[in-house]
C-alpha cells in the first residue's frame, strides 16, 4: 500500500487507458454550495460536494462562525443556514488553505458582515494578489487591509454599510466578479460588473437557485442588494479540471479508450476539449443531461495523434486551469504550440508557465517562455526530475507526461493534489497510469 498522501511520485508509462473514471466534483461550484448555503435560510443539502482540502477548508470557515454542517457521507453536506446576518463572529483567524476561490469570494461575503475578520492562507496563496478585490469592495465602502503589495492574510473590518457598484472589472477573473456580487447581495442598491471576457458563471446561477433576482448574461452580471437567500439542493457536477489530466492522457495514449462519467460541461470551461480538438482530438459526448442547472455528458476518449496549433486567444479564458495539462499535450504533438494572452497563469497556485516550462525542459522539450504563455515544440519526451512547485495542476500534468515518456518522470511535492483531486493517484492507477509514490 501507498501513503495517501505521499511526498512526491515515480511517474512511468503504463498500460493503455480504459474502462471508465468518474472524477471528484467541482471545485467552483462546491465552495460557492457552501458560502451560499451557509448564508441562506433553512437547510440546503449539497450532492456530490468535493472532498478536498480547499472545499473543506471553506466549510470549516463557516461552522467557525456559527453554521452548523453535517456530513452524513462522504460528498454529502447539509447545511443548516443561518440566514444572511446570522453568522457568528469568528473566534481566530479564518485559513482558507491554498484556495484563492475561497479567500477572495470570503473577502466579498465577509466585508459587508457586522464583525471583524482575518482571512489567512498557505504560503502559496500568500503570495497571490488580492488588490484586485480589495480596490472594488473598498470603492464599496469596505476596509479590508492586506500586507504589503496587496498579500494576504486580509484583515475585513465589519460594520461597514456597503454601496452598490458599478464595476468595470479590469480583468477577465471570476472570483473578482463573485467577491463583487456577495459584497453586492448585503449593500444598498444596485450592483452590476462587467467583464473584459466573459468567465465562469457559477456565482450568478447558483444566487438564482437561492431565490435571488439576479440578471446575468456573458460577461455582465447585476443585482439588487438587500435580498434574502432560500435554501434549495445543490447538486455538483463533476470536475472538468480534474478530468483535463484523463483526457489528454487518453488522447496521447496509443490505444487507449476511456469514458469519463457525468462532466460539468459549463461553456466558460472547456476551452481545451475545443483546443484538444482543433489539435487533432477524439472526443465524443454522450448522454447530455443537466445536473444542478449545469450542462453535464460523459466524454468518450480515444488515442489520437495530435498537432500543434496557434491558441486563439478568445479560447484561453475558458481554459485558463487547463494549461498545465494543455502544454503536456503540446510537448506530445507534432510541430509547434503557441500559447498568448495568459499573463493570469503566473498568479495561480504557482507561476503556472514558469512551472511548465521548467519541468518539460527537465523532460528535454524545447518551451520558450513569454510573458504571457509560451512556445512548446512537439516531440518525443525524456525522463527526468520535475517540481510541482506545490501545485496540485502541475504535479498532476507531469504524471500525465509519465505516461509518455521514455523513462521514469520524478515529481516532487505532490500533497498539494489534495486540494483539488484526493485519490487522484489510485484512479489514475486504476485507468492505467504507471505511477506510484516514491
Ligand atoms: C475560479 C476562477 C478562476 C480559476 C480558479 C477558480 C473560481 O480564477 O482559475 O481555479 O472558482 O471562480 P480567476 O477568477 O482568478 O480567473
């Protein structure tokens, strides 16, 4: 038996991927199935929540200010909600993990909140710039301080009355425009953001489902603050970050054919299945359905050679957690890969180019890095040592650039997939990955 969570792992090519991988659920939406839930009267009860350290540490968050939630079985949650002014003043400091999600979201939430509050982090999301939400919910009235260059831990003073915004996001970031809306939801009057891009919606449904009259198209959400939130079910889809790593796995994979079960399909993020595809991919969706309001389908994938392509940049946005992944496929295909306009991928978990760049060098592909993607020549991969550099995506896309090398792919430093992806290892194993702790 393996550690479950080990230090690092022996990624080394396997068998041909087959048979069929459900994945844990989506990240987005089960910290959002919580804050609202938690912030809404009555119970709400939450299928299909994600086990991971980032989902749980939000829970965490809220029974520290008075919420009460049971966990009948693993993925299941009842939330008992105390109602938008219902929180308790929390006791100690409030650790949102490695969760940017979670922190920035919290900092809206939190802001409009009777009592005082500090929201803290690991030493990854203590690097990650929260001036971003900081400066609209300080046009708001909030006062919110942080550490220098805008770092956390965010200490929130409470007892603020908050004014509605009209809000221009300078940037395509959907937990900016989330932190927006909860500060939003408690202030007077009306807010409304508008985006660059359009970004994951998940904030604006999920207030829907919670009773809340909220108008929101791509790119552009409003809503009227003063509003009360209604319990309701929520049920989560499955992850489609988590599934990127088996799907390009299955993709590069001669012979492999693998169905991945019930997908969360929402439109802002599965840019990679349309770059996978324009790359030379085989991927079919069945049984469309939807779950929670979310389109989801199983995905169907087989072995396909692919190619280099040029990234269109309206693609990148809709696939900004999918680079890790994107590049291994990439380093696989044959000619050139141009990735651009993702200068957000440096204030991920990890400078998240940096970190492709490095270990695919390590494993002797050529990248050139730019400062806003970078240019990934196809070929033939080596062995060698990578770091994940703590983040869970990295450490999960070089397990994937095992299967295809031609010797054993080191990673370091992978507890951290237990943010996003517990068990990963094992149902990896199971689908037919060579990998193993070390
Ligand atoms: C998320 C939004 C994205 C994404 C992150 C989850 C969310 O971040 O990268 O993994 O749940 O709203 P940005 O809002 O910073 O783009």
């Amino acid at each position: 038996m393996t550690s479950p969570r080990p230090e690092g792992w022996i990624a080394t090519r396997g068998t041909p991927l087959r048979g069929e991988v459900g994945v844990p659920g989506d990240k987005s939406v089960s910290h959002r199935a919580v804050m609202l839930a938690a912030l809404a009267d009555g119970t709400s009860r939450i299928d299909g929540f994600l086990e991971g350290a980032d989902t749980r540490a939000t829970a965490a968050i809220f029974a520290q200010m008075g919420v009460r939630i049971q966990a009948p079985s693993a993925s299941v949650r009842i939330v008992h909600g105390a109602g938008i002014d219902g929180l308790r003043a929390p006791a100690g400091v409030l650790d949102c993990g490695n969760a940017g999600t979670g922190m920035r979201l919290l900092a809206g939430l939190l802001a409009a909140q009777p009592f005082d509050s500090v929201l803290a982090g690991d030493a990854s999301l203590s690097r990650r710039p929260m001036d971003r939400v900081i400066e609209p919910l300080a046009r708001m009235g909030a006062v919110i301080d942080a550490q220098e260059g805008g770092l956390p831990p965010l200490r929130i003073r409470g007892g603020r009355a908050l004014r509605g915004i009209e809000f221009d996001s300078p940037v395509a970031s959907a937990q900016v425009k989330s932190a927006v809306l909860l500060a939003g939801l408690q202030a007077q009057g009306v807010t409304s953001v508008r985006e660059p891009h359009p970004t994951r919606d998940y904030t604006e449904r999920m207030l829907s489902a919670f009773g809340v009259d909220i108008d929101f198209s791509p790119g552009r959400a409003r809503l009227r603050g003063g509003q009360r939130m209604r319990a309701t079910g929520i049920a989560v889809p499955a992850d489609f970050s988590s599934a990127a790593f088996f799907i390009v796995a299955a993709t590069l994979v001669p012979g492999s054919e693998l169905r991945l079960r019930s997908v969360g399909l929402n439109p802002r993020r599965t840019g990679l299945l349309a770059a996978l595809r324009m790359m030379g991919a085989d991927i079919v969706e069945e049984g469309r359905a939807s779950r929670g309001g979310e389109p989801v389908a199983d995905l169907v994938v087989r072995h396909a050679p692919l190619r280099g392509i040029a990234v269109p940049a309206e693609l990148v946005p809709d696939m900004i957690d999918e680079f890790p992944a994107l590049a291994v496929a990439a380093a696989c295909a044959r000619g050139t890969t141009v990735i651009s306009g993702a200068a957000e991928l440096r204030v991920k978990e990890s400078d998240r180019i940096a970190a492709m760049a490095a270990g695919l060098r390590a494993l002797g592909a050529e990248v050139a890095e730019r400062a806003d993607g970078a240019v990934i020549e196809g070929g033939a991969l080596a062995g060698g040592a990578v770091e994940s550099l703590g983040d869970h995506r990295i450490a999960m896309a070089f397990a994937v650039a095992g299967q295809l090398a031609d010797g054993e792919v080191a990673i370091a430093d992978v507890a951290n997939v237990a943010t996003s992806f517990p068990g990963f290892d094992e149902l990896a194993r199971q689908a037919g990955f060579g990998l193993r702790a070390r």
